[in-house]
C-alpha cells in the first residue's frame, strides 16, 4: 500500500508565501527564478482561498439558527446560552454606566 504525502497545514503554507513574497519583494533574483516563485506563491495562494472559504462556511452554518437564518447575536429561543448573553449584556450595560458616569446617584449605580 503506497502511502500519501501528508499536505503541510495551513500556517506552514502561509509562512511559505510570505517568504516568497519576500524574496520577490527584494527584487534580487534572476527573472526566471522569479517567476518560479511567483508561480509558487500563486499556487499556494489559491489552496490558502480554498481553506479560507471551506472555514468561512463552516462558521456560517454554526452560526445559523434553526431557521436557517444568520444568529446575529441575540436570543435564540431554546438556546440554553440566551439567557447568560442577556445576563453579560446588561452586566456590559452597568459597566458602561459606571465608566460614564451615567445613573450613578450618591455613589451606587442605579
């Protein structure tokens, strides 16, 4: 059984272009090792698009709502976690007061 190469991960890839992009940067190289590279950092750049994009979905599929509607951050009902964002969102509310100096009334917060 032949066994398959294992692709670097996507940071690797990414310092990979960068330092191509830095050689080609300085501008010190004969043109058609230039070229190679750039060629180089083409090819990469299109797998790193790919990755990117393959994220950016799966982060808007977990974010969407049973609905299939975007969750943009408010409650969702039946989520176990609405009720702790309502609590930090007025916790972030009473720390904004304090910070302004809104509804505070002999020293306390209202």
């Amino acid at each position: 059984m032949a066994r398959t190469k294992k692709q670097p991960g996507f940071e690797e890839r990414l310092k990979q272009l960068e330092g191509i992009v830095h050689k080609l940067e300085e501008g010190n190289l004969p043109l058609e090792e230039s070229l190679g590279l750039f060629e180089q950092g083409i090819t990469l750049s299109r797998e790193l698009q790919v990755v990117l994009e393959a994220a950016s979905l799966r982060v808007s599929r977990l974010l969407e709502n049973g609905r299939g509607q975007p969750f943009e951050g408010g409650e969702v009902s039946g989520s176990p976690g609405a009720a702790g964002a309502k609590s930090a969102a007025d916790g972030n509310e009473a720390t904004n007061r304090a910070k302004t100096g809104d509804g505070e009334k002999n020293g306390t917060l209202t």
